[in-house]
C-alpha cells in the first residue's frame, strides 16, 4: 500500500477544516451567556433569510437532534455568498445562532432581509474604496458578520435586542436601513 500525500486528497484536507470550523463554532456558541440560549428552541433551531441581491431565500433548520445540520449550514452559506463573485465561504455557527437567538427576541415572523453576508477580500477592497464604513479587516471577509434587517420590526427595537445579547459587535445603520452584527469582541457604534 502506497502513502499519499495530502495534496493528492484535497477532499481530506476541506473535510479535516469543516470538522474544525464547526467544531471551533460550536465551542465558541458555548462560550455565549447561559441566558442567551435559555430562550432558543432546545430540540431545534432555524434560520429563514431572503437575499435582497439576488432574491434567493431559504429556511434552514440547522440544528436538530443535538448537532449542526451540514447540508442546512450549506445553505445558509450559500445564500450569504458574496453575491458580486460568487465566492462562498462557511459561516461561523455561532453568527447563525446569534441570528437565531435574534429574531426570537423580537418574535420575528418574517425572514431577515440580507443586506451583506460574505465578502471576498476583492470586493471588501472595492467597497472600502467607496466609503469609509467599510473595514479593512471586516468580520465579513471571514463569515463572522452579517448586515441585515427585519421586515416588521423597527430597526431601533432590532439594535437594542442585539445590543442586549452582547456577544459581538453591533452597528447601527438607521439611514441605510440595517444592523450589522459581528462575532468578535462585545462593542457597539452608530
């Protein structure tokens, strides 16, 4: 029998980094206050987004029987794509979570409308070109952060629920019409 090398087994190589991706979600959604979780579905938790890009939206039940979905979370990835390349990239569980826990709180009952998911460096450096909002090291560039709003619920209610769960970064963006909400250190900004 023949040893080969990793190169010659990419597939091994993307499986080993899902497994530690997720695993590193699942032990930073721990990390999150008792509390935050108290109210979220025990058996079961799902996340319905719409894309306003491309019109895409999905309802995805990514966690079920006590572990993440694979297949769901591909979903969630793929609508939060960057929708000016095409680039997808795993989004932290623990973002899906925080989303999650987010629209429980406002009793949601409508999708949350995406502004920005994933960007590729490409195009955080074209945005950043444009304004000064935008982050050289944006959150975004790693699926860490997510720009949204929720149809019938007032941005203000959706600011200061986020800002309650505090586990993340929280932007206000009342005259662009969204939050942006992060998975890196607890800070807030208008």
């Amino acid at each position: 029998m023949t040893l080969k090398s990793q190169s010659q087994h990419p597939e091994i190589i993307q499986s080993r980094r899902r497994f530690l991706q997720y695993g590193l979600g699942i032990s930073s959604a721990l990390a999150l206050p008792t509390a935050t979780f108290a109210t979220a579905h025990p058996t079961e938790r799902s996340l319905a987004l719409h894309n306003l890009h491309t019109g895409e939206n999905v309802k995805a039940t990514y966690w079920a029987e006590g572990e993440y979905q694979l297949s769901e979370l591909d979903a969630i990835n793929r609508i939060l794509r960057d929708h000016r390349t095409g680039d997808v990239m795993d989004i932290d569980p623990q973002l899906v979570n925080l989303l999650n826990l987010l629209h429980d709180q406002v009793g949601g009952s409508k999708p949350f409308n995406v502004i920005s998911g994933y960007r590729s460096p490409i195009t955080n450096a074209n945005l950043q070109k444009k304004s000064s909002g935008v982050a050289k090291k944006s959150f975004h560039m790693q699926g860490k952060a997510i720009d949204v709003a929720l149809p019938g619920c007032d941005l203000a209610k959706l600011n200061s629920a986020a800002l309650a769960i505090r586990a993340g970064g929280v932007g206000y963006y009342p005259k662009s019409g969204f939050i942006h909400i992060d998975t890196g250190p607890v800070r807030s900004w208008k």
